[in-house]
C-alpha cells in the first residue's frame, strides 16, 4: 500500500462541511471549529449537540439530507452520513470541484484519512496508519497520552514566544537552536508541570538573553545516568528523556545500540569504554571531556552501565565535576547486581531463604589488594545471606577459594552472563563446582556471581517469571 503524505491544514476562515448528526459528525466539526474553520453541518435529524453548536453560533446547521452541489466552495469535507448514496455522490463532486473529501470508515472514498490525534493546545501529534489499522493509530495515541503531559502545551506557547523573539532580531540559526535546546531540558517541563510558569518564563528568556548576547555561552550540564543491564526496556523515562534533548552522549561499552537509538538526531555520541583487546579513554580522559564539552555550553550524557553509582566510578566523576564547577545531576539506573540474578529468576532476598544481601566487587586491582579483598569477602561472606559479586570472572577461581570455607562447598552459586541481553545465559553450580561449570558453558562478560541458597530456588521458578525477548540458555550442574 503506498503511503499517505501528513500535513497539517490550517483551515482557519476556509469552509468546511459536515455531512451527518452523529456523535462522529459533531466529534469532527467541533474538531474544525477549534481549527478556525467556517463549519456548515449537514443533518436530516440533528441531535442535541449539534443544535447547540448552531445556537452558540460555531456551526451552520442545514436540517435536511445532502444534496449535489453542497460541496461547492469548500476546502473540505467530512462524509459521516452512513449512506451508500451520499458517499458515492460526495465523492464525485469532491472529485469536481477538488474538495478534499474523507468519508468515515470508508477508505476507498478517502482523499485523506483522520490521523488519531494527541492534542496540547496548539502542539497536535497526529498518528496515521495510512488507513491500514485505525486501531493501532489508537493504541499508539493512547499511549503518547500518557507520555506527552499536559506541561508540553504552555512549553509549546513558550518556545513559541521565545522563537518569534529570536527570529525577530535575526539570531542566528545555531544561536537560536542552542535556546530551544535549553527550553526542551526536562526541568523547563518539570517547572511547568509543578505550575511554576513564572520560573519557566524567566528561563526562557535568560535563554533567549544567551543566544543574543555575543561571547561564550554559560556552561552546559552533565548528567551521569545509569543505563541498566542491557535491555532498553529498562531504561528510566528520565534517562530515555535526557537522551533525547542531550548534545552530547559519552558512553561505556557495554551500551547496546538498542539503547543509544535513543540518542537525539543531533548528538554526537562518543564511545569512552574499555573493551578486550581495545583501551578506551582513561577516566582523566573521560573527566576532562565532560568539563570541556560543558564549558563549551553542551548538555552532556554520561551514560553508564546500570547504575551510576554502584561499581561504576559514578562517584569519581560527580566529586570531578562538581570541583570544576559543572552542574551535575545524577539519573539512578537499574544495577546488575539486582537485575543479573533477578533475569534469571533468583531472589536476592526470600522470607525463609535469604534476609540479607551484599554486593561486592570481584575485581582486584594490585596483589596487595587482592589479599585485602579477598579477607573482606570472606568477613561479608560469613555474615550475609547472599552474597553478589560484580566483575567475578578474572579471580574466579580466588573468590571460590575464599569463600568455599565461609560457606561450603556446596553452597550453590550462579554465573549469569550478559543478563537481559539476547545471550543472557546462566550456570548454576555447588560453588566448589561454578569455575569449572563456566569454563565448559564458556561464559563471557559481562558476568555476575550469586552466591546463596536463593539459587536453589531459581531451579524451580527459573527464568519463567522474567519478561524478556529471548529465551536465556541455561547450563545447570547437579548440586
Ligand atoms: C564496572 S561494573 C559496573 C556495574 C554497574 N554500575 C551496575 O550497576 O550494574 C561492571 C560489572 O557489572 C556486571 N554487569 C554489568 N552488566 C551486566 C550484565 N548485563 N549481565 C551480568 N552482569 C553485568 C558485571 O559483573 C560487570 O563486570
């Protein structure tokens, strides 16, 4: 089927005409009239609403059937009559006398069809399926509905006001786009939301004040928001927003391409990870580049596996830019270390099984620290439940060592790697037995270790009860 070309009509002052009384007839004249139109309704028996469109004056109302010719003059016409006859006779006059013409739910009289529409004052979303499913051009509106809050109307108004300014005063183009780049920050909505238009409005023009006054820009902001496991079901609104309106995404490696088409057209997205085989920029190098790109006025995403915060040096690079004096806000993400076990159905905590849990880090940076940590992850080990362990698979056979007289040897523990990925795979195994288990199974990194009795609970409810895309494979040693 070929497609249909969008526009949006502005119908102000041009006549229209509805033919029918129905509840769609007058859902589509008040439709026109709130556009400006000039709305003559057609209608042999008017209802209620349509007699009280005529009496305020909205509408024309003619108490009588169609007849040939009531198209003449018109910019468009809206066919919701029901009948074979005036179908058939609308569309051969519309074709006369080139009136666009739709006829409800009868696409093969259609010159257009009614996109499902999204409506915040003068910002309209419309959704049009070509005529091929009505119904999904309603699904998809009801959700935008609850997408698109109502703050995204006085912001429309807003960036409006604030365009016409700029234009005015001949800003130039890139100026101006660096304005509504500003207005478009998820905070501008918030205040709006909050019914602070006041403070909005101030923003707004301390924008509009930045883009006409020569010299540099004030600094942009940093955001180091936490991009979850993998999936990008399982990004927060607020990173998937951030995303959207940043000017520049500097992001780890392990950040699916799934995630980054979230990105806005114009950002420019810098990889800054470490993969095998392949350095990425040192944590300097990434510190240095937020403050730069920030100074220069840009909105900048850090972009980090799961959460920001937790084994993430999160921490090091807010303590750098809040020293340099940059703005920061810091998004929380969904950590591997809850959803990597939770992907494959283990509980971390279970009444009867699991009260406590602790997550620790299995990577060491020097000997010396190996042994430090390693006497910390017995301590942990021996006090908690279940115990998680981030970056195991370097010093797997270590931990296993440490921990096997803490806890036993056969204390079952879980590797699950790539968790949430379309690879994800687990192995469980009595913890005397997991290094050999994942050698065999080959398991890759990203990688995590659930040490504890909730893994034997996995064994029943497994991965059934988490919603993925694909099928994790699972490898499983007897305890
Ligand atoms: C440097 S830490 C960062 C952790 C991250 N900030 C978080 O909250 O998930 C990287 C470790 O997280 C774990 N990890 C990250 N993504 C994972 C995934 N999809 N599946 C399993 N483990 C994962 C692995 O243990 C990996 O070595």
């Amino acid at each position: 089927m070929t497609p249909t070309y969008p526009v949006a009509l502005d119908l102000a002052f041009r006549r229209a005409v509805v033919i029918g009384g129905g509840a769609i007839a007058i859902e589509k004249a008040r439709g026109l009239v709130e556009c400006g139109a000039v709305v003559t309704m057609i209608a042999a028996d008017p209802g209620a609403d349509a007699e009280e469109l005529a009496a305020h004056g909205a509408i024309t109302l003619r108490r009588r059937g169609y007849w040939p010719g009531d198209l003449e003059g018109m910019s468009l016409a809206i066919d919701a009559s029901e009948d074979e006859w005036t179908h058939a006779t609308c569309a051969g006059e519309a074709r006369t006398h080139g009136v666009l013409l739709n006829v409800v739910d009868r696409p093969e009289y259609c010159d257009f069809h009614a996109p499902a529409i999204v409506r915040r004052g003068p910002l309209r979303v419309a959704i049009s399926t070509s005529g091929e499913s009505p119904a999904i051009a309603s699904a998809l509106r009801a959700r935008l509905e609850r997408l698109v809050g109502d703050e995204w109307e006085p912001l429309t108004a807003l960036v409006g006001r604030t365009r016409r300014g700029l234009r005015s005063r001949r800003v130039p183009r890139d100026r101006q786009e660096r304005a509504y780049g500003r207005l478009l920050r998820p905070e501008i909505r918030g205040l709006l939301r909050s019914g602070q238009a006041d403070r909005a409005e101030s923003l707004a023009v301390e924008a509009a004040t930045m883009a006409t006054t020569a010299g540099a820009p004030p600094n942009g902001r940093v955001a180091l928001v936490g991009a979850g496991p993998g999936d990008p079901g399982l990004l927060t609104l607020q990173a998937v927003d951030l995303l959207a309106t940043a000017d520049v995404v500097l992001h780890d490696a392990l950040i699916p391409r799934t995630t980054l088409r979230f990105c806005g057209d114009h950002a420019r997205v810098i990889d800054a990870g470490k993969r095998h085989g392949r350095h990425g920029c040192s944590q300097d190098e990434i510190n240095a580049m937020m403050i730069a790109f920030a100074r220069q006025g840009l909105d900048v995403v850090r972009l980090k596996g799961g959460d920001p915060f937790v084994f993430g040096r999160g921490g090091e690079e807010m303590a750098a830019l809040v020293e340099a004096g940059v703005d920061v806000m810091v998004v929380p993400g969904v950590s591997s270390a809850l959803a990597a076990p939770e992907a494959a159905g283990i509980p971390v905590t279970m009444r009867g099984v699991a009260s406590s849990v602790a997550i620790v880090s299995g990577h060491q940076r020097s000997l010396r620290d190996r042994a430090r940590e390693l006497v910390r992850l017995r301590d942990l080990a021996a006090s908690v439940d279940t115990l998680v362990v981030l970056m195991p698979l370097t010093a797997l056979g270590d931990i296993v060592a440490a921990l096997t007289p803490v806890v036993g040897s056969d204390r079952m523990a879980a590797l699950v790697s790539c968790a949430t990925w379309e690879r994800q795979r687990t192995v469980t195994a009595p913890l005397d037995q997991i290094e050999d288990a994942a050698l065999e199974a080959g398991m890759e990194a990203p990688a995590t270790l659930v040490v504890g009795d909730v893994v034997r609970v996995a064994g029943g409810a497994a991965a059934a009860a988490v919603a993925r895309t694909a099928a994790p494979a699972a490898v499983s040693l007897p305890a």
